[in-house]
C-alpha cells in the first residue's frame, strides 16, 4: 500500500493543505484562535509544528512522521487483539486496517487516509483513543493506578483533538472502568485513589496547553478556544440536521432508503454467518475424503458467488451500513458474557477490553449511522468497527460454530478467504485510482503526485497557477484563496491575511456583510478565485449563490491579472483567477 500510494495520498487543493498552512504559520509566530481560526482543538497543529522545528517544513516532514504513527497504531490493534482473540484475528485486523484504511482512496478528493488526512485532530484522537483502550488492558491484567493515571492523560489529549472521538473514547472507557470496580469490587478507598489519578491526568495536558497558549493571548480567550468545538456541538444538537453537508453523511436525507439498505445489508450478514454454518454442519459430517472434495467445491462456490461483487465494487463498499447494527449485537454479546464470566477474571481481561472497543465502535458510527462506509469520513469514524466485524467473523463465528458441529476449521477457513477477498478488492480500487496519479505538482519535499492532464486539467491548471502566483505575487505579499484552496498559500509560501482558509456556504449564512468586512480588515494583496462546486454544503457557486456581497466588494476593488483555465463559477470547468487589489 505504502508502495502504490507513495506521494499520492493528499489532495492538491483542499483540507490537508491547511494542516500544512497553520503549522508553517505557526512555526512563522502566528496565533491558533487569535490570528487563525480552526473548528478543532490545538494538539495537532502544535505537534505538526514541533515537527516542522525539527526536521523543517514540508509534506514529507509529516508523512513520515504519520508512517510512523500507521506503525505504531498497528502495534497497539495487534497487541489488543493477539491478548483478547487470537494470532488470525488480529493479523487479519493489521492487515485490514493497513489495506482497506491506512493507505486507501476510494473517492475523487485525496485526504482520507490516515498519511496526510483531513484532519490529524481525527486520526491523532483515533491513535490516541486506541493507545488508551490498550493501557487499559494493562490496568485490568494489573490493577495499578499508574495505569488509570496514563488512561486519563490520553483522554486529556483526544480532548484537545476532535468532539466525536473524545465522546467515543470516554464513555466507552468510563463503561469500562465501573464495569470493572463492579467486577472486582476493589475497597472504597481504591476507588476514589484512582479516580481522582484518573481526573488528574485527563486534566493535566489540557491545563498545559491553557497555560501555553495563554502566553499569547488572554487566558479568557484561550479557554473560550479550546473549548469553542464542544460550545458549538452542544449549542447547535441539530446541526447535522439542518446543514446539508452533514445531512447526506449521516443518511438523514434519505432516511427511509438509508434505513432500508441497513437491514438489508445486515440480511447479507446474517446469510454469509448461515451459509458458514451449513457448510461447517455438512463438513463435519463427511468422512475424510469426501472432505477435501466438498472443500474444495466450496472454495469454487465462493470464488463464483464472489465475482459479481468484484464487480460491482458498490456492494462492498454497502457492506459497511450494517456496522451500527453489528456493534449493537456485539456490544450484547459482550455484555452478556461479561455477566456470564464475571467471576472469572481471565474470561473478564479477554472480554472487557473488547466490550470498551466496541462501544467506541459503535459511538465512532453516529455521525453517519445510516450512511456507513468505508470511504470519505468512513476511513477513520468506520474503522474500529470494520476491525471488530471482522474479527467476530475470524474468532467468535468459528467458535460458535465449532462449539455447534464440533469443528471450527472450515467456518474459519471460509471466513478467511472472504475478508481475504474483500481486502484485494479494495486494495484494487485503490491500486487503479492512484495509477492515474502520475502529474507533479510542487517541488522538494513538497510534491504531490495527483491525475494527468488527460483524466483531470485541475492538476496541470494548478501547477501553472503556482508558477505565476510566485512571479506575480512577491514574498512579502498577501495572497486570499476562494472559495477554498489555502494549499496554494502553503506550496507558495504567501501568508492569508484572514483568520480562515474556508469560505464555504455555510460560514455566509446571516452573515453576508461579516464575512465582507473580515476579508475587507485583511486587505490581502492579491485574490485567488479557483473553481468549486460548493452544492454539498447548500449553495453552489462562491459569489452567485452566496458570498454575493463579498464576490461585489472584491469586483469593485480588485482587478484581474491573470487567468488559467477556464473563468471560475461558470460551470465551464476548471479554472483559477488571480486579482489585485486597485491602487488607492
């Protein structure tokens, strides 16, 4: 995977393009939350920055930073699952992450992967929520508060990461913790010791980080910060409702079909886990000859029931829908066997762990609950639950099975080849996606590879754009990209004199002659007009369907210099227009 994506991972205009802007800003003494606004917490931009100090600006300062994460993240999958399952769940589960995840692109837009993601407040608060479920195994084989003290600690920076996976994580752990104070029924004392250690260190990186940033600005104004993404979350509890964006990915614009195709994808579950069963019943009642025939009929049968899906790819990707049902029944199985197995403290190590994982499966799933996929979002928010699917189907389906008919083998043996079959089909329709990405576009250690001029002109447009943006934009001037596009700030190094990098729909809502002045105090030098079908977030064209009081002010005050491509927001194709701004 590393090999087939190498360079190709990023879009070359949107969303990874600020993680690199606000950290080379950063590194140049600019202020999170005071000079530039981001939606997420402070961890991340800090971390990238630190990183940037020490082995110097650039995209590859953070792929191979993040490489190194995958690594590390693997580890941890691979240590939960080897203690709680066994040695072919979890490589299957390493395997899966590192295949279908990791790496992966299944859509037109870069960014969802975990080497230069959307987001790393999201792939950081992942890595970070699975480091705290793995320290929480250690707690349970060893029940010493140094260990809820370092579970606390990691919660404390999922806080300072993203909302959804801190919600994720600490209810999940917190389950977890009482479901084992309840078990094992330690004294009072031992409790309160250890909750308090746990508080202690859930709120010691978040003090720090107030503390730091507060030498910058006032301590009101950090606070206010690092706690706006919550603030707005729980001011706004209708927000994925009402804007159209997160609507579509939640399934909430087509709830009845969403719904539908839930249980019916949960249908195709049910027949794979009874089909496994019939074939493990007649296996084991065939004598040893006639078993190796029947066997490998049934390894035909599948590779015939296969073909249709490797060839309609969708029906793999709508394999996923049925997750939130999936860790639904998990999370009751799980706690059921915790009340079965209760005073038996090796079934409690092996079930508990899970039980937290699964838990933050299920949470990970709200923001798309009836719209799961593996792709967009799905490569993050998705992936503990596709893990522990997976592994239910390579550990307890077996079990289940073998305890049934009297032998596992065959379940197993089936199971593998069919999340072997799902792997190479979506390593494949990673493989043919960035086979088309061969054009290079930025230099040194900067350099994306996206699609030749003859699939896409966006690249070799973009390319030509940087190329006069340096001639015609000097260093020490100011450069404002829009709609979007702050990654040509980054790759030509020009500052945005605006707090934001986005001017999406639904930043204009109420708010036309606000966003107006805020570009109008920046006074940048020059602007970037690039083009974007915005219609995802309710409104297509910058300046025509919104943004028309800004789109005005920016006619009469600036003037075009150069154009390359077609003229943007005009539905012709893709193009990009710099302008101006008119002596005075």
């Amino acid at each position: 995977m590393l090999s087939i994506s190498w360079l190709k991972w990023p879009d070359i205009l949107v969303d990874f393009g600020e993680q690199m802007y606000i950290s080379w800003q950063l590194n140049n003494g600019l202020v999170l939350f005071q000079d530039y606004f981001q939606s997420y917490g402070p961890l991340s931009p800090y971390v990238n920055l630190l990183l940037f100090k020490a082995f110097g600006t650039g995209i590859m300062t953070l792929v191979v930073f993040n490489i190194l994460l995958i690594i590390v993240l693997s580890y941890l999958m691979y240590r939960i699952f080897i203690e709680t399952t066994d040695i072919i769940a979890a490589t299957f589960a390493v395997t899966i992450f590192l295949g279908i995840f990791a790496f992966s692109q299944y859509v037109g837009i870069g960014n969802y992967n975990f080497v230069t993601p959307y987001s790393h407040n999201l792939t950081h608060g992942i890595i970070l929520s699975f480091f705290s479920i793995y320290v929480f195994l250690r707690y349970i084989k060893q029940p010493k508060t140094i260990w809820l003290g370092l579970v606390g600690f990691s919660i404390g920076l999922v806080f300072l990461c993203k909302v959804e996976v801190l919600f994720a994580i600490s209810l999940s752990l917190v389950v977890g913790i009482l479901m084992f104070f309840i078990i094992e029924r330690p004294q009072l004392g031992i409790i309160l010791k250890q909750s308090g250690v746990l508080i202690l260190g859930f709120l010691l990186p978040i003090v720090f980080f107030v503390l730091f940033l507060s030498q910058y600005t006032s301590i009101d104004n950090v606070i206010a910060s690092v706690l706006r993404e919550y603030i707005v979350v729980a001011s706004n509890p209708g927000l994925p409702s009402t804007n159209p964006f997160y609507s579509k990915i939640m399934g909430r614009d087509k709830p009845i079909f969403n719904l539908v195709m839930l249980f019916k994808t949960a249908g195709w579950y049910v027949l794979v886990f009874s089909v496994f069963g019939i074939a493990a019943f007649v296996l084991n009642r065939f004598s040893a000859t006639n078993k190796g025939i029947l066997l490998g009929l049934t390894r035909i049968g599948i590779a015939v029931v296969s073909i249709p899906f490797l060839i309609i790819q969708i029906k793999w990707f709508d394999m996923a829908r049925a997750l939130p049902l999936a860790m639904l029944i998990a999370g009751i199985y799980y706690s059921v066997s915790l009340l079965r197995y209760r005073g038996n403290k090796q079934k409690v190590i092996k079930i508990l762990p899970l039980f937290v994982l699964t838990i933050f499966s299920g949470l990970l799933l709200l923001k798309m609950v009836l719209n799961v996929h593996v792709y967009h979002y799905g490569f993050a928010l998705a992936m503990p639950a596709t893990l522990l699917t997976v592994m239910f189907l390579l550990y307890h389906t077996p079990q289940f099975i073998g305890n049934k008919f009297g032998n596992a083998d065959y379940a197993q043996m089936l199971s593998i080849f069919l999340v072997g079959t799902a792997i190479f089909l979506h390593i494949n329709i990673s493989r043919q996606i960035y086979a088309q990405k061969t054009f290079p576009v930025g230099s040194g250690g900067d350099i994306i590879l996206t699609r030749k001029p003859e699939i896409s002109p966006r690249g070799a447009i973009i390319r030509l754009a940087l190329e006069k943006i340096s001639e015609i934009v000097k260093p020490d001037e100011t450069l404002l990209v829009l709609p979007r596009g702050i990654t040509l700030n980054y790759l030509t190094r020009r500052v945005n004199p605006t707090p934001s990098g986005k001017y999406l729909p639904p930043s204009f809502v109420n708010r036309e002659e606000e966003m107006r002045d805020l570009v109008k105090r920046g006074s940048p030098d020059y602007i970037a007009l690039v083009e974007w079908d915005s219609t995802e977030h309710g409104a297509r064209y910058f300046g025509k369907d919104y943004a028309v009081i800004l789109y005005s002010w920016i006619m009469k005050n600036y003037t075009q210099v150069q154009k390359i491509g077609n003229q943007p927001f005009t539905g012709q194709g893709f193009g990009i227009v710099i302008m101006k701004r008119n002596e005075t």
